[in-house]
C-alpha cells in the first residue's frame, strides 16, 4: 500500500477574509486530486472551529494554540486585525508569530491591498496596526500582497506548489532514493506482491484522470507563446506613443519660434489636439490589451505550478527549455516595465494647457499607471518561479 503523506494546512485570518478562503479550498481540492495522487501526498485544510475541542486553557486562543497541528499557515490580512489575546495584538498576528518562530512550520504570509466597496469598513487605527505589523514581519520573511481575488489565486497556487515540491515532495523523493535496505517481513510470504495488490485495490478508479502530463507541457508552451504576443503588442503601443510624444514636443517647439501670436496660437492648438488624440488612441490600444495579458498572467501561475508538482519526474529537457524561455520573457518584462514607468514620468512633466488636452493626459497616465503594476505583478510571478527552480 502506498504511502500517502498527509500535509496539514491551517488558514489564519480575521474575519473579512472570506473570498480568499473559498478560493484556497477549491486549489487545495484541484491539487489533491490530480498532482497529489501521483505524487503521494494530500493537503488537509484544518479549521481551528472544526479541529479543536473543549479544553482548559487561558483562553480560547491559548486552546487552539495547543490543539491544532499544522505544517504550512496561511496567514491573510487585509482591513481587520482580529480580536486581542493576552499575548498578542490578535488571534492571527500571534498565530503568525508562533509559526515565524518555529523552524518546523513552514508560513505563506499575503496582505490584501484592495479598497473595501464600503468605505466605512476602513478604521484608520486598526489599518496603522496592520502596517506597523507589515513593518515588524518585513525583517522576518516575505510576505506577499495582492489587489485582486484573481491575482490572489494566481499567487497562491505558484507559492503552495513551489513550497509542496521544495518541502515535502523533494523530502519523499530523498526517503526514496535513500541507499538503505529494509528486509522482507518473513511472517508474510509474498509480502512485495501482496502490497503491490494492496496498492491497486486502495487506489481508486479516477485517480488520475484529470492528469494529464503531455498537456501540462503543451500549455506551458503554448501559454508563453500567448504572453509573449500580449508583451510584443503592449511594447509596440508603448514605443508607437514614445515617437508621437517627441514629435508632438518638436512641433510644440516650432510652433513656439513662430514670430506672429495669433499663428503660434492656432499651430499649437492644433500640435495639442493632435497630441490628446494620440495619447486617446493609445489609452485605447492598451486598455484592449491588458485584460488579455491579465488573464495569460494568471495562466503562466497556474501552468508554472502544474510544471513545479510534474515535469521534473518526466522530462528535464523540457523544464529546462521551459525555464530559458522564461528566463528570456522575464527581462523582456522587466524592460517593458522600465519603459512604461520611465514614460509615466515624462507624461506627469507635461504641464495643463487645455481641458481636452488635460483630460487624455490624466488618462493616459492611469493607463500607464495600471500597465506598470500589471507588469510588476508578472515580474514578480516569474521570479518567484525561477527563484524556486534555483
């Protein structure tokens, strides 16, 4: 019979995290029915309201301190700190605390950055909390924010996968590969071929059916094929705008030597138009593009965790060949990304003229703005992946 190793996964948050949580349970299910079957482990979600029961202690969250056992901690904070404990500024903060401290528990640590739709949820002294807590664990680990449930999703599933095969998949394959012996049990005759039986009579049929390790490869491809497109185009509209802003800046500059006031008025009005216009064609042209590069970002997460739990036991070409096309798309993104934000600030130079002109450059530069952090957000996916490869 095979030997499933179980990894117990506690989820520590206030209570205004609750899409997050839902959207833990769906991975960790997806995971362990595909990946975890052919890699002998499961994940178990504990929930300290569900896995402890009544005992003696300071208080109740002295009691889940001592009941609940656990591997990995998901620590999530976004408005909320959580309620007081005699020992620290919440249940979360000390269950973080405890988890940091102790070498055999292993933490992902995520702050959500998202504006509540409800203003009033915000409370200015329990956000200052939370930011002197980000300040204290800064000097302790990485942790992780995230504006997006989507974005979250994508994040987690890379972090969980790359912890999973670097903590507990790579621990197995060593017990495995391990040079020693363990003699047969003589009072069973047959032992091997009994638990060769045990082991396909436990399984059970569909075990791997939602696997399938020759698409995981392919859509690794096929993913960066997409992304790189989404990046070419992106950098197209980028370098198309960088030659109108000098040439509307040339033009603006001749139109300034001319001599007669009324003419210099009318040709710079006329550069000006033309610029706004240019700049309201590429707000457009990137504002098309984005959601595209948003959703194949989320796509390269997934298609690089799928690639941490598989390929590695079934071809170290191609997670190598993988891992230079992803070296060679990360300093592309991140020269896509110097550009745009280099562009951001020569945009913010240019001073009001006209409520037309004023308008698309306010524009432009939330489109520039939203285009950076979108591609800060992929450069920090693909070095989290490659970190992990290291």
């Amino acid at each position: 019979m095979k030997d499933i190793k179980q990894i117990n996964l506690f989820i520590s948050c206030p209570g205004d995290i609750k899409d997050e949580i839902n959207s833990i349970e769906v991975i960790v299910k997806e995971i362990n029915k595909t990946f975890g079957e052919i890699s002998n482990f499961k994940i178990q979600i504990v929930h300290w309201n569900e896995d402890t029961y009544t005992d003696i202690g300071e208080d109740g969250q002295e009691i889940i301190n001592n009941q609940i056992d656990y591997d990995i901690l998901i620590g999530i904070l976004w408005m909320k700190l959580g309620t007081p404990t005699k020992r620290d500024k919440s249940g979360t903060v000390e269950e973080i605390n405890r988890a940091v401290k102790n070498p055999k528990k292993q933490q992902l640590i995520y702050f959500k950055t998202a504006t509540p739709n409800n203003l009033n949820l915000i409370n200015t002294s329990e956000l200052n909390d939370i930011m002197l807590f980000k300040k204290e664990l800064s000097n302790k680990l990485l942790y992780k924010e995230f504006e997006s449930i989507e974005k979250f999703e994508t994040l987690f599933r890379l972090n969980l996968s790359s912890l999973i095969k670097d903590k507990f998949i790579g621990e197995q394959k060593s017990d495995e590969n391990s040079t020693e012996i363990s003699l047969p049990n003589k009072d069973v005759k047959y032992q091997n071929i009994v638990s060769l039986i045990n082991e396909i009579e436990s399984s059970t049929k569909g075990d791997f059916e939602g696997l399938d390790i020759f698409e995981i490869n392919e859509n690794g491809y096929d993913c960066f094929d997409k992304i790189t497109n989404n990046l070419t185009t992106l950098t197209g509209y980028l370098n198309k705008l960088t030659v109108n802003l000098n040439n509307g800046t040339e033009e603006i500059n001749k139109a300034n030597n001319i001599k007669d006031t009324r003419l210099k008025l009318s040709r710079a009005k006329k550069v000006v138009n033309l610029l706004s216009n240019e700049l309201d064609e590429f707000n457009d042209e990137i504002n098309s593009e984005l959601p595209n590069f948003s959703k194949n970002l989320k796509e390269v997460g997934k298609t690089t965790s799928d690639i941490f739990l598989t390929l590695r036991s079934y071809s170290e070409a191609d997670e190598y060949n993988i891992e230079s096309n992803t070296i060679a798309f990360r300093d592309s993104m991140e020269n896509a990304m110097n550009s745009t934000a280099e562009m951001l600030k020569e945009v913010m130079k240019w001073p009001p003229i006209n409520l037309k002109f004023n308008t698309s450059k306010r524009n432009t530069e939330v489109t520039l703005k939203d285009l950076t952090k979108e591609l800060m957000f992929g450069l920090t996916l693909i070095d989290e992946a490659l970190e992990s490869e290291s």
